[in-house]
C-alpha cells in the first residue's frame, strides 16, 4: 500500500497508547503480577485472525479468556470450526450477490472460535517488551453491553459471576460502538435519532465498577483502577457508497440520516462521531468519580481519537468507499467484504514485525 512498517507500527500504537494510563504496580516479574481485566465485546476480542487469537492460550502467561478456560468447555459462541466464504464462494456472480447469501446463510459465515486474545493480547504483548508482569484476562461477547453484563441478560448470562470471581487490580470496560452516543444529534440544522442511550452506557459502566469495587473490598484488596476505552467512529455512520466495489451492506444498511447512518451529511462525519463518543465516555468517568468519591479511580483510554488523529494527519484513510484514496494512506477499514456485513473499523498489529491490517466484526455495533 507504499506505507512502510514504521508507519504501520505507528497506527498500531495509537490504537492502544491511550491504555499507557494503565501504569504497573511493579514491574518486578518475581512480585505477583497486576491482575487486568477487559470487558468488551468483538471490538475488544477483534474478529479476525490473527487479532482474535493474538497471545491467548491455557498457559499461564496467555490472555485468560473467562468464557474459555479449556477448549472443552468453551462458550458456545466460541466453538465450531472456522468457515472461510472466500475460499468457499456463496452463489451469486455479483458482490452483492454474495453478501446477501452469506446474510441469509449465517452458518456459512465466518466463525469466531476461542480463546480470544484480541486488543487484551496487544496490551500483553506491549507490558512484555516494556518488561512488566501482568496477568491479562478477557470476557468479551459480541454484540454484549455493559448493561448486559451487569444485568446478566441475553448473550452474557452468567458473565458478571465470572467478573465478580476475582479481586481485579485493573478493569477495561469498552461499550458497544454506538451506544455512548446521544439519543440525537444534529445534523444540518436537522435534529437526527441515532442508536445512542447515553443513559443506558453510564449506569453500565457504575453498575459494574461498583460490583468490582464490592470484591475488591470484601477481599480487603484497595479499588481496581478503571480504565473506560473509547471506541473510534464507524465510517457507515458518515458515509454512503457510490462504488461498487465498496458497498454498504447488512446492518449498516440505512438511509441517510436513518438510526444506522446519523452522521451522513455532516461536513465531518468522522470528527463528530468521534467527538461524541469523546464527550460521552469522558462524562461518564467523570460522572462516577463524582457520585463515588470513594469508588474506584476512573480513567478514558482515548482510542478513539488516536484512531481520527492517524486519518487528520493522513497517516489513515478518512473515507474507504471512494474509488480511489491515495495510496499512501493506511487502510484501516475493513475492506474482505465476504467475511465481514459491512464496512467497519479494523486494526494493525505487529504480530512478527510483519504489518497486518485485521478487521473488526460488524456485528459487535
């Protein structure tokens, strides 16, 4: 794409530079480690290769997946064999074609087997080469929210006791990609409804950093530090496609200014969804430590505007479904459309020196 490694090596650390708040309770490897948690969904587990599996296992030095402690007893959404549409071509001659297929066949979709390794087996990899001793954990289901997991509702039923198992020195709490954003917002002078429920996002985030609060305490250990990850904007919220090569397709799908494409027609879409999700995550830190002057010390990791720093400094493309970008900007936007429902953020890792750009799951919004 005539971006060498040091400029990829540059974006992958803006995605997760923000978590340098997460400062070690020592860095000696002989003391016991910091003990971290990450709750999220597939923007947190990725759900690609190799992202999804980066750095998980069973050994002691792996990510812990909570929802996979073995391969024979991993959750259900965790299990199966992976099924890979563009070595096994849906029906249809055409793109879209294709897509409608795979939408319409969901077992022949990609699967997302565990253990998951994802954004927690990048933040292991960066405490090893800074020679810090974390035990890093995961709970992440996709599609979940924060209220989910509090509420134990739907896909996370039974997740908050495994949250709630452990005295967590670190928790990383990450929502899903729409839901901080305000019920509406503005566009054009147009009032626009959007997926948001700002209200709904902050009592998931109390919920639950009370309830690890509450295990720290009882296990005579002080409050985990609480680090809020913000997510970056999604380009089918500000974006509509005239290329047939890059369409937007699945629950993406929207009119403009419909619940799944708000920010269309803003002079920059990209800005002011990443300015919402600024606004929202920052209020609700803010907000608890207020409520809770004797809770757990909240922090924002800002991922998110890490993520339209590299697209503002054209290290990253702003908008994938033109026809043509130049080709020395990143490509961070998912573009292998037969694994994936539509266009959405992805990821650069530097898994052996080598560059590799990983998608996010579409289904995580």
């Amino acid at each position: 794409m005539g971006v060498n490694v040091f400029e990829r090596a540059h974006v992958a650390r803006a995605s997760v530079v923000a978590l340098s708040a997460l400062s070690p309770i020592s860095g000696a490897a002989a003391e016991a480690p910091v003990n971290i948690l990450f709750i999220g969904n597939s923007f947190t587990h990725g759900r690609y290769e190799p992202v999804r599996t980066y750095n998980a296992g069973f050994g002691a030095d792996d990510v812990h997946d909570l929802l996979c402690p073995s391969l024979a007893t991993c959750s259900g959404a965790e299990q199966g064999s992976q099924i890979d549409p563009a070595q096994t071509p849906a029906p249809g001659t055409t793109l879209s074609a294709q897509l409608k297929y795979l939408q319409a066949n969901p077992s022949s979709q990609y699967d997302e087997p565990g253990p998951y390794g994802g954004i927690p087996g990048i933040f292991l990899q960066f405490t090893r080469e800074a020679r810090l001793h974390y035990s890093v954990s995961v709970i992440a289901v996709s599609s979940a929210t924060l209220t989910g997991y509090l509420n134990n509702t739907g896909s996370e039923v039974g997740d908050l006791q495994l949250i709630e198992a452990t005295a967590w020195d670190r928790v990383v709490l990450q929502d899903q990609s729409f839901r901080p954003l305000p019920s509406t917002i503005t566009v054009n002078g147009q009032s626009i409804a959007t997926r948001g429920d700002f209200a709904g996002f902050e009592s998931g985030v109390a919920g639950l950093i009370n309830a690890v609060d509450a295990v720290a305490g009882a296990a005579g250990k002080l409050n985990p530090l609480v680090t809020l990850y913000e997510t970056q904007p999604l380009a089918s919220y500000g974006y509509t496609s005239t290329n047939a090569t890059a369409p937007i397709f699945g629950s993406s799908t929207s009119p403009p200014g419909g619940l799944n494409a708000p920010y269309v027609g803003d002079p920059d879409p990209i800005g002011a969804m990443a300015m919402d999700l600024h606004n929202a995550y920052q209020q609700a830190a803010g907000d608890y430590m207020a409520s809770n002057p004797t809770g757990s010390k909240v922090d924002v990791a800002l991922a998110g505007d890490a993520w339209v720093s590299a697209i503002n400094t054209r290290v990253a493309v702003r908008n994938p479904y033109l026809a043509n970008n130049p080709t020395f900007e990143v490509d961070l936007w998912d573009s292998y459309l037969l694994d994936a429902c539509c266009t959405t953020p992805s990821v650069i890792t530097r898994a052996t020196m080598v560059p590799i750009s990983v998608p996010w799951s579409c289904f995580s919004k």
